[in-house]
C-alpha cells in the first residue's frame, strides 16, 4: 500500500516506513536509546531526501522520548536539574546545529555531512558495544563474579569551574561540563535527526559520573526538548518535517517498543549488545561504501526554485 | 477508572483512523487558477504568440483524459491521455512542459577517497518536465524549420540559460548531468514520444507523469503540420497540484512553517504519550 508524503514529495510504502518506525522502537524498547541513529540512514536508504529524513526523524523522537519519560518520571528517576542545564547547551546546541544544517543544505554538502557524521559515529559506538560485550562474555566465563571498578573516578574535568550540586545525581561538578554535553548533542540532533540518548546516556555514566538510576529518566527529558526545539526550527526555517512520514514511524515505534522491551527481558544483556553492535557496524559499512563507491551517475540536483 | 480506561478505548480506534486520514481523502476539486474541471476541448483559436499560425479554420482539436493532475496521498504517478482530431493530410507533434525553475546541477567528484558534490552549476528557465511526442520522426517532421516553435529535448535544454559563465565544455557535461537526473526521475520521459494516428484523423498519446511531480501550471500543445510547416496548433493548461489533505500540510509547511512546527510537535507528543499508555495496558 502505498501513501504520498506530502512534504519528501514522493509515494512510499506504508509498511516500509511502519517497519521503521517498529524497528526503532524495538530499539528503544530493548536499550533505552532512541533508534534514530539506525532509523534515519534507513530512511535514505530508502530514498527520502536526507534533509526531509532528518527533520522529520526529529519528529519522531518526541514521542518515543514522552512515552518513556512518562515512566521514568512517575519511577522519580529524573533529575531536573540537570535535565535543565543539559538541556540549556541542547538547546543553544541544537539551534547552531539547524543553522548549521541549513547552511550545509544551501552549498550542497548535507548529505555528505550526514553521511560522514554517521559512520564515524556509528562506527565508533558500534566498535566500543561489540568490544565491551565481547571482553565482557569472555570474563563472564572466567570470573563469573567479577569485581566492579570504582563508582566514582575523578577527571581533569571536575577541576572546571562553575560547580554546581546536582543532589539527585550526587554530584558537585562545573556545569560547563553538562552545558557543553548538551551543547554537542544538540548539534548532533539537529544534524542527524536523533535523540542523540545513545551518545548522551554513556557520557552521562562514564563523563559526568551519574547514579545509573537516573541516566535514563535525565536523558528523555533532555532528548525530548531538543528534539521538539529541532522539530519547531527545522519546519520554520527550512520547512522539512514531513507529519505524516512521522506518524507512520511513530505508530511503528508504539508497537516496537513493547515487543523490543519484553525481547530484552528474554536475552541475556550480552547477546542483546552484541546483536546491536553487529547492527550498527552493518550501517555504518553500508554507508561508508556508498561513500567510497563511484555513484552511478555523478550529478544529482539541489534546490530547485520557481523563479516568480 | 472506568472514565479513564474507555477514553483510552476511544483513542485506541481513533489512533488508526487518524493514521487513515490521508488515505482516505477524497480529491476535492478546487484549485485556485486552474480551469473548470469541463473545459470545452481546445480549439486552435487559442491565441499563441507565434505568428505563423493560421487564426481561421479548427484544422485541430484535442483533449485530455483529465483537466488536472492531483497529487492526493495515493498518488504514485499517473498517465494522462491526449487525444484529438486533425484535418488530413498532415502530422502531429505534441509538446508538454512543466513550469520552469532555476535548477542547480552538483556534480560528485572523489576528493581524498571519497565522493563528494565539487562542482555546481544553475541553470535558468528549466523546465520541471519535458516530454515531447510525434507521429513520425521529428528530424524529418521540423526539416524545413518551424520558427523554433517546436523544439526536441535537446534543442530546448540546449536554449536553457547558465547562471555564470563557465568553458563551454563543462557547461554542455553540466546540461547532460542535468538531462540525466531528470530522466532518471521520470521527468523527462524520453527523446521522443509516439504520436499515433487512426482513421488518417484521430490522434492519442499517453502522458507519462512519475510520482515525484512538481506542482504547477502545465503547458499542453498539440501542432498541426504540413510540409514541415505548422498549419494549426492548441494549446491547454493543465494544472499539477497537491489537493485536499496533502495539499493543506504541505501549504502550511511552506506557509507557515513556525505554526506547522508547533503543530507537529504537538502531534508527536499526543500519539507517543497515548500510544505509550495504550501499549503498556496491553
């Protein structure tokens, strides 16, 4: 079945975009992370318009990350405070990043930028997931008790100054340090169409030093306000969400996300990571190939605009 | 409770038929400019700026399948019919254009391994689609000139103005990259389409629209010739536009992008928060 997409201008099967959309939930449902970094080169690969892709994955991301925050917040694993100067540099980050974008879409190179944005991300995370779940099965069979590092190590970092308290995270740190956090994810988000949940939750545990309770909870609330900033400028500036390519990814995710939830409760953690990181380093090598092959025809056009 | 878990119920039918919406929409016909969807067939009185055109006798009369073009959400393309008489002996030639834009062709080079958009190139007056057909081979057809009146594909990209000046060899890679990404589109369907003749005096063609359509006033014309020279010719707006739901989204988004914006926050927010506590119910 086949619908128009008012906004990509184009027609596209609906149970492509609804498998996408349940993919990135069954994501979301299994890791607490997004599923727009795996949603979005999808989305192109399908041949959505990278710009349309990413502003409406942006989209997308608000209603993964309300359904969830929904239970983090009623659990109490939110720290507002933090949640709000992170969310200060995501959304001073996120608006650079669609001015960013929109300048890179002017000249022609966004869709390189997006490209090669993901592959060095998606192969790096999907480099340290398949090296951590790999030394972790192996000492797993060792040592099946293993002991557990330090909690709490201290950095450079936290001789920065502006320390602020953060009594739910028990922390005293600079909040240059969560500022600039959400600074980066911002431009992220901005430019790849993500939550960005999968950099922000491991820079949150291993950078900043949080209480693993309150990642999660701390990071939704934070993803779903840059996401809904992203959303609001990438339609007023560059008019590329398209609602009903959301919709359909959205519903997607609402079925996938409980499947992907009750699947990890299934599988032993390790496996669940492994799995992932083979994922993640399919796309990022799909990606990287369509960069490195020769296309099959070199021109490709830009905007076009009606002159009146 | 009880309140609570019925309105859930409600918004659990409401959920699809929301997803439903834009298929379900029906094509209302209303578009500002374009003519009533009736339109008599046109006549070769239309006024056309070429003075060569006999004013007088209706030697040529043709008319589509349909007067519009409308991208609803089931559109995937769509191929129009033309049709029409003409007074024998003679051939026809008919040309369809899209509305013209400024088109900016970026060519991909390898740069340290990888390939990236180097070069670019506008172009002026490109017209969004191109299809030209002829009931016999158009070199033989326009051998004794018709005025430019009548140009192949290639005669009427090459007349298509660059923005800036470049070697001509690059210009001329510049206008086949650029003949290339719009056939590969669909957007110019072919060198050259075939008229068909019945009766020595019924003409067709069909008209091949892909689903990636820019919006805008078509222009249809059907030529008359004789000798290689035009006799009669007609000449139709065809209107390409989005209607109904489609039509609405896509008017605001380029509107009213900040109202647009907040709207689909909204959305998102509503669907994800009441297909989360669905879901979790289940």
């Amino acid at each position: 079945m086949e619908i128009y997409l008012p906004i990509a201008e184009q027609s596209i099967n609906v149970f492509v975009l609804l498998g996408l959309g349940g993919m990135a939930g069954l994501l979301a449902g299994m890791f607490g992370v997004g599923g727009g970094f795996l949603a979005t080169p999808m989305l192109i690969f399908v041949g959505i318009p990278p710009a349309v892709a990413v502003a409406s994955q942006a989209n997308q991301v608000i209603a993964n990350s309300v359904s969830s925050l929904q239970v983090q917040w009623r659990r109490g694993n939110v720290d507002l405070r933090m949640g709000l100067v992170l969310l200060l540099g995501g959304v001073l980050g996120s608006s650079a990043g669609v001015v960013l974008f929109t300048y890179l879409k002017r000249i022609g190179q966004i869709d390189f930028v997006i490209a090669v944005l993901y592959v060095v991300m998606l192969s790096a995370i999907g480099g340290l997931m398949s090296f951590e779940s790999l030394r972790t099965y192996f000492r797993q069979r060792r040592h099946p008790e293993a002991p557990r590092g330090k909690l709490h190590q201290h950095y450079l970092v936290h001789r920065l100054p502006l320390k602020m308290r953060f009594y739910k995270s028990k922390l005293y740190i600079s909040a240059l340090l969560p500022i600039g956090l959400g600074f980066l994810i911002g431009i992220l988000s901005a430019i790849l169409g993500v939550g960005g949940g999968f950099v922000l939750v491991p820079a949150m545990i291993y950078l900043l030093g949080m209480p693993t309770s309150v990642v999660i909870g701390t990071s939704n609330f934070q993803v779903l306000f840059v996401a809904a900033n992203v959303t609001f400028l990438q339609s007023a500036t560059n008019g590329t969400v398209d609602v009903v390519l959301a919709v359909l990814l959205i519903l997607g995710g609402v079925v996938g996300a409980p499947i992907g939830s009750r699947l990890a409760a299934k599988l032993p953690g390790v496996v669940l990571r492994g799995l992932m990181a083979v994922l993640i380093l399919a796309v990022a090598a799909e990606l990287l190939v369509e960069l490195l092959r020769a296309p099959s025809s070199p021109y490709s056009l830009g905007i076009r605009e009606v002159l009146r | 409770m009880r309140r609570v878990l019925l309105g859930l119920l409600l918004c659990l039918l409401a959920v699809p038929a929301f997803a439903q919406t834009p298929r379900l929409e029906t094509p209302p016909p209303s578009v500002p400019n374009g003519p009533p969807p009736s339109v008599p067939p046109s006549v070769s009185t239309a006024p056309l700026p070429d003075s060569a055109i006999p004013a007088a006798p209706p030697d040529l009369v043709m008319d589509l399948s349909s007067a519009r073009v409308s991208i609803t959400s089931a559109f995937q393309g769509e191929k129009l019919l033309l049709f029409g008489m003409f007074d024998p002996p003679g051939e026809v030639v008919v040309v369809v254009q899209g509305p013209p834009a400024r088109e900016t062709v970026m060519r991909k080079e390898r740069f340290l391994g990888l390939w990236l958009n180097t070069g670019r190139q506008g172009f002026d007056d490109v017209p969004a689609y191109y299809y030209i057909a002829a009931s016999q081979p158009l070199q033989r057809l326009l051998a004794r000139g018709t005025g430019g009146e009548i140009l192949s594909l290639a005669d009427r990209l090459a007349s298509v103005r660059s923005v800036g000046s470049r070697e001509d060899s690059e210009l001329t890679r510049f206008r086949i990259g650029l003949t290339e990404v719009k056939r590969r589109e669909g957007l110019y369907p072919a060198d050259i389409g075939q008229v068909t003749i019945q009766a020595n005096r019924l003409f067709r063609v069909d008209l091949p629209f892909p689903s990636r359509l820019p919006e805008g006033i078509y222009d249809v014309r059907a030529y008359l010739l004789r000798d290689g020279k035009i006799v009669a010719a007609v000449q139709r707006p065809l209107p390409v536009s989005k209607v109904g739901f489609n039509a609405q989204l896509a008017g605001w988004a380029s509107r009213n992008g900040e109202f647009y914006g907040l709207g689909a926050i909204l959305m998102a927010l509503l669907v994800g928060w009441l297909g989360g506590t669905i879901m979790r119910r289940l």
